[in-house]
C-alpha cells in the first residue's frame, strides 16, 4: 500500500516540478497541482485504507481493558 502512495507522490512531485518549470506556468500552479492531485487524495485514500487496522487496533485495545472473568 505504501509503495503504491510513494510511487503516486513521485508522479505528482514531477508533475508540480513541470508546472513551475513550465514558460506558461506559476509555483502557485505547482502548490495547486501538489496539493489537489497529491497531498489531499493520498491522504484520503490512506485514511479508508487504513481503516480495517484502527478497528483491530481498537478492538484489541478494548479487549485488554476488560477485566479477567471471576473464577467459579
């Protein structure tokens, strides 16, 4: 999962390096194009993503603050 993230970034970092390089383009273009095609969707696709490990995490969390059972 975080290879496919690191990859992604790569794509976007060069993408925003060509916009600000570019003769027709701005660094306010290339903070644009790292922000809204970068930072944002990673950051939303890694957060339903990680989803099903904050369950388990929080369900183990939850699992050993239970007391033990009495004994008979």
């Amino acid at each position: 999962m975080y290879l496919i993230a690191l990859g992604w970034m790569y794509v976007v970092l060069m993408m925003a390096i060509a916009e600000a390089q570019s003769p027709q383009g701005t660094l306010l273009g290339a903070a644009f194009t790292l922000l809204l095609y970068g930072i944002l969707p990673l950051v939303v696709l890694l957060y339903i993503l990680g989803t099903p490990m904050r369950k388990r995490r929080a369900a183990r969390l939850a699992g050993e603050a239970e007391p033990p059972p009495p004994a008979p």
